[in-house]
C-alpha cells in the first residue's frame, strides 16, 4: 500500500524535529516523492550521510510502501 506525502513528512519530523520539510507527489500517485529537508543534524555530515539518515528515518519502508523518494538535504544557513 503506497504511502501518502503526510505520513512520510510524519517520519521524518520524529526523526528531524528541527527539520523544514517539504514533500511533493511528483507523479499524483502516492508513489513517486521528492523530499527537501533542512536540518541543523545535517551540518558537517557529508551527503551520502545524510540521505542514509533520512533512509533509517522511513523505518525500512523505502522500496516498498514507498516506490521513489528524490531527496534534497542540507543544513541551514
């Protein structure tokens, strides 16, 4: 069952309290996302890094509830 743009935002606050989060429905299915998130967690941590930590804040469900997430991370300016 695809996730909706609700509940992946509902995994990466728990994860990413201070984070500026936004998801977008690339293809109006609940199965292709986009994902920019801005976290002061992600200062100092390389890119690869950070994506990572945003794959262990979806619990596993990357590749399954969720077919496609493009990610954007960084920290603030």
């Amino acid at each position: 069952m695809p996730m909706t743009a609700g509940e992946i935002e509902a995994l990466l606050r728990a994860a990413f309290p201070d984070a500026k989060i936004a998801i977008e429905d690339l293809a109006g299915d609940n199965d292709h996302f986009a994902a920019n998130i801005v976290s002061e967690a992600f200062r100092g941590v390389p890119r690869v890094r950070q994506h990572q930590m945003v794959y262990s804040a979806l619990q596993g469900r990357m590749g399954g509830a969720l077919h496609a997430l493009a990610l954007q991370t960084s920290a603030p300016d």
